[in-house]
C-alpha cells in the first residue's frame, strides 16, 4: 500500500484512484444486491415450505376427522419425492402425534414430541414449518414439515456471476480512465519537465507552455512569474555579492592594519604597566626603607632627649628638651603612619590573635593622651570598662593605635570642653566578645558633607583644617582598615560647632528623655541607658515630659527616645504618650517606650495603646531597651545615622511577632515563661489550667501560633485540654508543645499519643525552648542567639556567679535569670508560695489523698527547677514519683528538709547586697 502510495506519476495515480473508486462502487453495489437476493432466496424457500404444509394440512383435515391414521400417513409419504424434505409430522388438536413421515429412519428422533405455534424456525442448515389446520370454525390438528436449507451451491453461483461482473467492470474502466487521464496529465508532466530543466541548468529564462485554461493552466502562469521574479532576483543577488566582497577585501585590509598598530599598543601598555608596576613595588620599598631609615636615627635621638631630660639643666634648657622629644615623637607618628598606609597598599599589614587586657590598653591611652591635652581647657574623660570575665584575644597594639588617633583627633580639634572615651559591652558568648568605642568631644565638628571624605587617605575635612591644625590625613583611613581588619565598623555623627563621636555606626549616641515619678526608677534608666552610650535626660512626671519636648521642639531639636512609666500620679504615661501623639508632628515625636511594674495584659488592653510603640516591664535592662528601640526604628524604617539597624551578626529577637500561649497551674512558672518569651519578642497569653486555656482558644481563634501546655494541672490537666483542642477545627493543627518537670520516656509517649507535638523538660533550656518553638511554627530565627544586643549589666556580676548557697545553684539561676535583681524577687515569691508546702503534703497523705499530693508534689517540682532549687526540685520528684503502697515518710522528711535549706540559702542571697548595676 506504502509503495503504491508513493507512485511518482501522476498518470499512474490517476488511473489507481480510478480502479479504486471503480472497485469500491461495485463492491458496495455487489454486496448490496447479494444481501437483497440471499433474503429474497430465504423468504421464497419459507414461503415454498409454508404453502406445501397448507396442501398438506387441506388434505389430511377428513383424516384426522375421522381418525383415519393410515390416510394421513399415505398422504405424507408422498414427501418421499422431494429429497430435501427431512421429516413431516402431524398432531391431533390434543398435540398427540397421529402421522408421520421421516426421509431416514434414524432421524425419527428429529420429530418435536409436540406441536408450537405456527411459524417458521431456520436451525442450522434446516429449515422447519408448523401450520395449525383449520375444520369448520376450529382448529383439528397441526401439521410439522423439516426442510434442509442449503445455500451453499446458490451462493457460489451467485458469488461467480457477480465476480465476472466485477472484473468485467473494472476492465472496462481502466481501459476508459487510461485514454481520459492524459486531458490531465500531460500539462502536468509539461511543467514538471520545465521545472525539472530550471534545476539542473540554473536557467531561469526557460519558461512552461499553457496549453489549458483550467486550474492546471493557472498553475503554469504562476510557474512562469515565479521564475522571472527569481530571475530578476538573482541579477540583484549577484550584483549586491559582487559588492560585498569587493567590501570585504577592503574590511580585511584596515582590520590587518588596526591589528598591527593594537600589537604596538599593546607592547607599549604592558611596557608602561611593568614600569608601573615596578615604581609602585619601588615607592613602597622606598618608603619602608626610608621609614626603616629614619626610625634608627630617631630612636637615637628621642633616646638621647630622654637622658638629657633626666640630667639636671637649666630651665630653659630643659623646655628646649621637652620640644625636641614631642616633635621628635610627632615625626615618629608621622613615620608609622607612612610604613602601616605602605603596608595597606601593599596588602601586608597583619592582625595578631594574643591574650590582654583591656584595662592596661586604657591604661596607655590615659598615659599617652593626659600628655596631647597639654595645658588645654578641656578634660579627659576615659570611662571603666566593662567586665568582659577575663582576657580577651585580640591585637592589643592596633586597638590601642585606633583608640589613640581617634582620642588625639579629639584632642586636637577641641580647645575647651570634654573629651570622652567609653566602652559599652554590647554582647557576650562563650567565643565572642562585642564591645562598643566610642571617642566623643566637644570641639569644631564636621560639616555633613565632608563627612563621608573624612576616612579617605591624604584627605581631611578642607584644606584650611591642614592649614591651621596639621596633619596628613592618614590617620583616620588606618584606622578604617584597622577597624575592617579587627571585625568591627566605624563611623562618625558630627555638627559644626557641637562636636564629633567616632563609634560603630549601628549603635550611635541617642537622647533619650526618663519619665518616672520615682527617683530611683529615674536613676537605674539613666544608668542602663548610659551603659549603652545614649545620654538621658530625666523627668519627673508626663507633664514635665511634655514641657521637656516642647523646648526642644522651640529650639529645632527632640528627643530620640521617650521612656515613660504607666502608673505615675497626675497625668500617667499613657496620657502623656496620647498628648504627645496629638501635639507634636511624625518626625517631631520620639519613640514611646511605655514602662510598667503592673500587668502587661492590662496595659495592651488599654483604648489608647496604639499611642505606644513598645512596652518594656520593670526592670529594663539594657538588652531589652536597646532591642526595643532597634525593633520600632526598624519598623519606622530609618535608615540615617542615628538608626539601630543590627549590623550582621549582631542582636535581635528570635521570637519576633510569635504569639504564645502559656497554660500552667503555676503563678511562678508562667510568669517565668512569660518574660523569657517577651524578652526574644513573643506575645504571649496565659492560662491557669487546661480548661481555661480551651475556653480562651474558643474566644480567640486564629490568635496563637503555639500552645506551652504544662501536663499536670487541676480542673483539666494538659493531655486531656490537648485532646479536647484538637477537637476544635481551628486548632486541630496547633503546635502544642509538653512543659512537664517529668522528663521519662513513657510521659514523652504520653503526650505524642494526646496529641502534643513536642515535649521540653522543666527547667528547660531556653535555647532548646526557643529551637522547638521556631521549628513548629516554620519560623526563621532571625538573628542568632548568642548576639543578643546587651549591656554590662546582663551578665551576671563574677562575685553572684559563684556565690555558693546549700540548695541553690545560683550560676544555673543567673543564666537563665540574667538579671539578679528578678531573680532575688522571685526566689523570694517563691519562698512565700511554697512555705507550708511541707505541711499541705503531710495533710495530703494524712487524708490518703495521694493524688492531690502528687499534684502538689509536681507544681512543687517544676517551680523549684526553674529556680534552680536542685535538690527541692530532686525531693518532689521522688516524691511525686513514689508508688501509692510506699510509705511517704522518708521522702516527705527529705523534701521538708531540702525545703528548710532552700528558704534559708534564698533569705542570705536576698540580703547579699543591692542589685548590680546600683
């Protein structure tokens, strides 16, 4: 079929559609009339049967009248001359069988036992007739006639004659259609041979002859007009190549002359940039020795000005001396300048990694710089550094260098006033050391716009500041790549006339103005707020808040940060922050950190809360002040120099906009749980048993992103409140995580099999805490942990971490406290909680109610764990694990007694002394 398809003349297939369409029509024809005939043969071979039944039936009506068997039988005997009829039967109206006949014995069984209704049954190759006959008004019998029905001889005559036909026609049509197909054909073949022609000559005048006026004749138009157009573009075609490679010889010609004058460039730039390089190698190499060189001499001679210093001479002498030995060191400062900028260019300069400390570091600088003030009217300011618990590693010398530019910078550019130098203990691990420097004075500033010139080598502020200060304007760029080198960043915020601070630029100075109607609270935000370098101003209530701002508004200035307590008398914070809202335009209003000492809940529920742009609960510290205003600026966007945007790798929140909600039994435990999730920038919600946390995620749903749900609680303990939330559709897939004081692998089950996703001991570790949450919740922890921006203050005082108190591991407590002063608060709430705990247990058992012992026993448990209280937390565990048929005596006793010992070691750490930081 494939090759016959592929047929390449058109005559050919002309005649094959021919033959085809002729075949089809009298093959369809053909079975038609076969179909037709084969019914009509069947209809008259079933009619045939039917009326010879009738005779039949007519003349054996007075046999079976008259019972006459032997007639019936005679008359179907006479069948006999017709061997195609099998057999032939007839029945009495009673269908019993009363004559019959059968062409061969051995098919007397072919014979129906009984008559059926008149019709007439083809059955194979046979065809069988029954016919009732008819008396006079009714029916006197049935007659039965058997027939073979071979068509087989017919149909092959039939299918022979219609063959010939068929064959005949086909003929017959080939020979019509071979002489017809050539009216179109042969134009066809006329232009395919000119077209052929055009191929193998490339002759585009040859042109096809038009011999009809049909489709066939369009075509040879089309033909023709396709080839003068090819003709005519090929002329073009040939002229435009011609063109084109008369221009390519020439583009070859001034590409080989460009090539050959770029191979001169090229041999000349790589000259230069050798001599170049060599130059700059030998710039270098000149400036070291000569930096080498003149270092000797003046070694020599500085020396020898030191000796003549200390021999008796006169006055005058001795002044001339002292100006010898400070030019002297000035020109030596000048020279290291020269070999460390060499060295920056060179990519040679190196930090070290040695063991110092920081104090003897402001140690030197004191000593060097008390000598650059000179008789000046300013004083000198270094501030005590913070504790960083031990040496650090670092360069001590470079650190010292940047800290001497800077400081001398000051001193040079102030004639009266102050020049301060602070350190701030930004954050602390237990690899990583952060500290802020900041120089600030007091002298002629910097113009904002030469600010950003000011680090850049040979380069200060304008040429009249060399003029009338001196220098080389190396210093400050050193100190830049110092700072770079070290890990660190610097930056300045200055004003012409109001002085210049040099310091990290994510933690410039802020002003800050205190609220608080108690003196005391006033104090410690200064102190906390000064720890961090920002300069406080105090007021003593919202009224003198206002009248504060509204002079520094009178005067084109403001506040950068507003710390205002809630509860005051008169006018309370919240009325100071809404007048202050109203009153004072967007950029004119600081940032509103409401304080509190009360409940939080209370306060956010406050009408005018959205006046507030963070609450802080007392005591502040410095992490929690500076991570608050650094959250709002980063929420307001400020991207100036005043910002707190956290450099990379410094602190933040890992909890940040997490909504929590606690449900414990324990007013200790869930306060403690509340603040360390406040402090990483939860929001947190509480519960005091699983009921009443049911009830609030009923009321609030869609409000919660994680459930803290202790195990053990009255009215519904936390595995029952797990199974009834997961009821609620809402919260079905809530993260709920186990806060126990039991840490056994069957509780562990326990609380997977209620429905609990997670499970923390008590005291759990914040870290790990902090990890479960952020897993559940799909949150990315968005500034590591141990960065956390912190004052000096946040870490517990050397003399507290290893106080030793029977009971206490005050070091644990410390590290999860941080702050002494909350941690001696609730020791002592918990003492007043749990000081008849000893007794209610005895009653407890006294009544043989051992589960409301145990109860008590495990809130007893997880208070003291989170208090670090080891050995009352270890008592109640045994307590509250012992077996119901155990005697409570021995471990009641042991716990009465951890108790005793607890109560004691929590009232001499309570009076050890006033909270760090007084």
């Amino acid at each position: 079929m494939i090759s016959l398809l592929r047929l390449r003349s058109v005559r050919h297939k002309l005649l094959l559609m021919v033959l085809v369409a002729n075949f089809v029509t009298l093959f369809v024809a053909g079975a038609a009339l076969l179909y037709y005939d084969l019914a009509e043969h069947r209809d008259k071979t079933a009619a045939e049967l039917t009326t010879l039944a009738g005779i039949l039936g007519q003349g054996s009506m007075a046999a079976l009248e008259f019972d006459d068997a032997k007639v019936a039988n005679e008359s179907l005997a006479q069948l006999r001359a017709n061997p195609n009829i099998v057999a032939a039967a007839i029945y009495t109206a009673k269908g019993e069988t009363f004559a019959r006949y059968v062409h061969d014995e051995r098919q007397i069984k072919v014979l129906p036992s009984a008559p059926r209704a008149d019709g007439v049954q083809f059955e194979g190759g046979e065809l069988a007739v029954f016919r009732h006959i008819a008396g006079a008004g009714d029916t006197v019998g049935t007659i039965y006639l058997k027939e073979r029905y071979e068509i087989s001889a017919w149909l092959l005559n039939y299918l022979v004659i219609l063959g010939g036909v068929l064959l005949g026609s086909l003929v017959l049509g080939v020979l019509i259609s071979s002489l017809l197909q050539r009216w179109i054909s042969v134009p066809i073949q006329a232009v395919s041979s000119v077209a052929q022609q055009v191929v193998e000559q490339r002759n585009y005048r040859l042109r096809a002859n038009k011999s009809t006026e049909d489709e066939i004749g369009h075509l040879a138009d089309a033909f023709n007009r396709m080839l003068e157009t090819l003709e005519h573009e090929i002329g073009e075609r040939s002229a435009a190549e011609q063109s084109v490679r008369t221009l390519n010889a020439e583009l070859e010609q001034r590409v080989q002359e460009r090539t050959a004058e770029l191979q001169v460039a090229n041999r000349t730039l790589a000259t230069r940039t050798e001599e170049a390089e060599t130059a700059n190698r030998a710039k270098a190499n000149f400036l070291a020795n000569m930096s080498h060189e003149i270092r000797t001499p003046m070694n020599a001679i500085l020396g020898l000005a030191y000796l003549l210093q200390q021999s008796p001479l006169a006055e005058n002498a001795l002044d001339l001396v002292g100006k010898i030995r400070n030019a002297g060191r000035s020109l030596q400062s000048i020279i290291n300048d020269i070999l460390d900028i060499s060295k920056i260019e060179a990519g040679r300069l190196e930090i070290e990694h040695a063991q110092f400390r920081l104090g003897d570091v402001l140690e030197n600088l004191a000593s060097i710089m008390a000598a650059n003030a000179g008789d000046k009217d300013l004083e000198l300011i270094i501030s005590p550094p913070p504790d960083p618990g031990g040496h650090l590693i670092g360069d001590a010398l470079r650190l010292e260098q940047v800290l001497v530019n800077l400081t001398g910078n000051a001193i040079k550019f102030t004639q009266h006033g102050t020049v301060t130098v602070a350190i701030a203990l930004l954050a602390q691990d237990e690899k990583v050391t952060r500290l802020r420097f900041s120089v600030r004075d007091s002298g002629i500033g910097i113009p904002l716009e030469k600010q950003n010139q000011i680090f850049a080598a040979f380069s200060q502020a304008d040429a009249s500041t060399t003029r009338r200060f001196g220098g080389t304007g190396l210093g400050l760029t050193i100190c830049r790549h110092l700072v770079d080198n070290m890990g660190g960043e610097i930056g300045v915020i200055s004003a012409p006339g109001k002085g210049s601070e040099y310091a990290s630029p994510e933690m410039a100075a802020l002003e800050i103005l205190i609220a608080d109607d108690s003196e005391i609270a006033r104090e410690n935000l200064s102190s906390t707020a000064r720890s961090i370098g920002w300069t406080p101003t105090k007021a003593e209530s919202g009224e003198d808040a206002i009248q504060k701002l509204r002079v520094r508004y009178n005067a084109k200035s403001s506040f950068d940060v507003l710390l205002v307590d809630w509860k005051m008398p008169g006018m309370d914070g919240l009325q100071a922050a809404t007048t202050i809202r109203q009153s004072f335009s967007h950029d004119a209003c600081p940032i509103v950190l409401m304080v509190t000492a009360f409940a939080r809940d209370e306060l956010l529920r406050q009408p005018n809360i959205d006046c507030v742009d963070g609450v802080l609960s007392k005591p502040v510290t410095s992490s929690t002040l500076y991570n608050s205003v650094a959250e709002v600026l980063r929420r307001r966007g400020q991207g100036n120099a005043r910002s707190l945007r956290p450099a990379q790798g410094t602190a933040g929140k890992r909890l940040s906009g997490i909504r929590v909600l606690v449900v414990d039994d324990s007013d200790i435990n869930r306060e403690v749980a509340q603040r360390i999730l406040v402090a990483d920038g939860a929001h947190v919600e509480l519960a005091n048993d699983g009921l009443a946390a049911l009830d609030w995620l009923r009321d609030h749903p869609q409000e919660v992103d994680v459930v803290l749900m202790d195990v053990q609680m009255p009215v519904m303990d936390g595995y029952e409140a797990t199974r009834q939330l997961r009821k609620l559709p809402h919260a079905a897939h809530l993260p709920v995580v186990a806060l126990t004081a039991g840490a056994f692998k069957a509780q562990q089950e326990v609380a997977l099999r209620a429905g609990m996703n997670a499970f923390v001991a008590k005291p759990f570790n914040v870290d790990e805490l902090m990890a479960t949450i952020l897993q559940l919740t799909n949150a990315q922890t968005r500034i590591a942990p141990q960065a956390t921006a912190q004052g000096a203050s946040q870490q517990p005082l050397p003399e507290l971490r290893d106080f030793a108190l029977p009971g206490v591991d005050v070091a644990k407590g410390l590290s999860a406290w941080q702050d002494p002063r909350d941690y001696r608060e609730y020791l002592g709430k918990f003492a007043a909680t749990y000081a008849d705990c000893g007794s209610q247990l005895s009653a407890y058992y006294l009544a043989n109610d051992a589960a409301a012992a145990q109860a008590l026993a495990h809130k007893l448990r997880g208070a003291a764990g989170t208090m670090a209280l080891v050995d009352v937390a270890r008592c109640a565990g045994e307590l509250e694990m012992l077996e119901p048929d155990v005697d409570p005596t021995a471990a009641l006793q042991q716990l009465r007694s951890a108790l005793d010992i607890a109560f004691k070691s929590i009232k001499v750490f309570a009076a050890s002394g006033v909270a760090p930081g007084s």
